[in-house]
C-alpha cells in the first residue's frame, strides 16, 4: 500500500514539474528582456498576455513579427478594439486573439491547439515583443499619454 502511495506522489510530483517547466522558460524570458509583458499558460496549447503597448502598436508589430518569421498569414481580422490573427508555417500554427484593455494595456491570447506546438507561439511571442521593443513602442511612462496631459512642474 505504501508504495503505490509512493508512486502516486512520484507520478503528481513529476505531472506538475511539467507544468511549471511549460510556464518558466516563458514567464523568464519576458523578465530577463525588460519587456513590460505578464504572461500565463493556460493549457490546452493556450496563454494569455498583457502588453504595456498600445492596440495599434501590437497590432503592427505582429504583423512584422509574421513578416519576419516567413510566416503564411491564414487569416487576419483587425477592428478598432480586437483583432485576429492566424499564422502558420509548413507545420505549425497559431491563433492570436489581441484586445485592447485600455490605452496603455493590450491583451493577446495565443493558441496553438492540443497538439501544436507550445515553442512556436512563445517564439512568436518573443518576436512580436522585439519588434515592439525595437521600434520603442513599449510604454515606459504611460502616465503622460493621456491626450493634453502635461508633466507636472516642480
């Protein structure tokens, strides 16, 4: 009895250090660029994102992110406040669902399915996090961009 004990506990330690094996090399590499991203795995080959990005800004950049990857745009539906994208190569694909939340915050949920693969969205994620990053569209100081906001003065 004990040992089955024992395997069970071996089998659940194991399931879940899968899980955060998934969601780490993520989470890390967002941190370890600066970027102002908060990311989580969802399962079932999905993740969520929040940006500190304009709409318009992320909806660019994930177009050159495509663009830089060589990938094939299958579908791509852009309106003032959600848009859609799905991107595939000879293998794999993923769904990009990008909302904004308020004017410094934008959302992306990303799928890749229940078999696809999870590495192809997070380097689609990185890419979409340089080319932002490479143009300065990520907000540093959101505060001031309030239309007519001005610096207060000392």
């Amino acid at each position: 009895m004990r040992f089955g004990v024992f395997i069970a506990s071996i089998i659940i330690l194991v399931c879940n250090l899968g899980c955060v094996a998934a969601v780490a090399p993520n989470v890390m590499s967002v941190a370890a660029s600066g970027a102002p991203v908060a990311s989580n795995h969802l399962g079932g080959g999905k993740a969520e994102s929040f940006w500190i990005a304009r709409y318009d800004d992320v909806i660019a950049a994930t177009s050159q992110a495509g663009e830089a990857l060589s990938l094939e745009v299958k579908e791509k539906k852009v309106g003032k406040d959600q848009a859609f994208f799905r991107f595939s190569s000879n293998k794999e694909s993923v769904d990009l669902l990008i909302e904004s939340r308020s004017d410094t915050v934008t959302y992306i949920k990303f799928d890749v399915g229940w078999f696809g693969s999870f590495a192809f969205g997070r380097l689609v994620g990185r890419q979409i996090i340089d080319e932002l990053d490479e143009s300065g569209s990520f907000l540093e100081d959101w505060k001031t961009i309030k239309k007519g906001a001005e610096e207060p003065s000392l």
